[in-house]
C-alpha cells in the first residue's frame, strides 16, 4: 500500500514506538497488580498489611520486583498454606526452556 516511501516508514517508526509504549504500561500495570495481590493475600493470612509505598513509581521495575519476590518467599515460609501452593504450582508448571 505505502510502498518505499517515507511516510510508510515514518509509520513504522511511530507504530513501533507505540507498540513499545504499550508494552511498557502493561508491565507497570501487571507489576502493579502483582503487588495488590500480594498485599490482598498479606491481609487475609496475617489480618494487617502495610500500607504500599507511594513511591513504587520512582522505584525500578528489578527492584519492586526483587521486593515482590522477598515478599513471596517470606509469605511462603511463614505460612504452610502458601507453601503449598507454590510447591503445587511449580509440580505442574513446565520448565521455560
């Protein structure tokens, strides 16, 4: 349709971009439903939760995800039920390769 010309790649060049974009705020949006979770399992085992940093925005994506990951595995040795489940999951998971 556009052939060679440069409008088709100034196109391109804006679709990947936005493609980009996309992915970026899906990935933000994903960790942060991760950490709701998180906190929503935090207060039905234990009763209480503290309240999520209002700066997990200013904070990298590794960083809140090595937090998350912390926090699962503490969840996971303080409470048998949870530790079941990830065993459970990670029996019936098939390996990434």
């Amino acid at each position: 349709m556009f052939g060679n010309t440069r409008a088709h790649y100034a196109l391109r060049r804006y679709n990947h971009a936005a493609m980009d974009e996309d992915l970026d705020t899906l990935l933000l949006q994903t960790l942060q439903e991760f950490e709701w979770r998180l906190r929503r399992l935090e207060f039905v085992l234990h009763g209480d939760v503290k309240k999520a940093d209002d700066d997990s925005r200013a904070t990298s994506v590794v960083t809140r995800l090595e937090k998350l990951e912390r926090s699962l595995q503490k969840l996971s040795s303080e409470s048998q039920v949870v530790s079941e489940a990830f065993q459970l999951r990670t029996s019936t998971t098939p390996p990434l390769e």
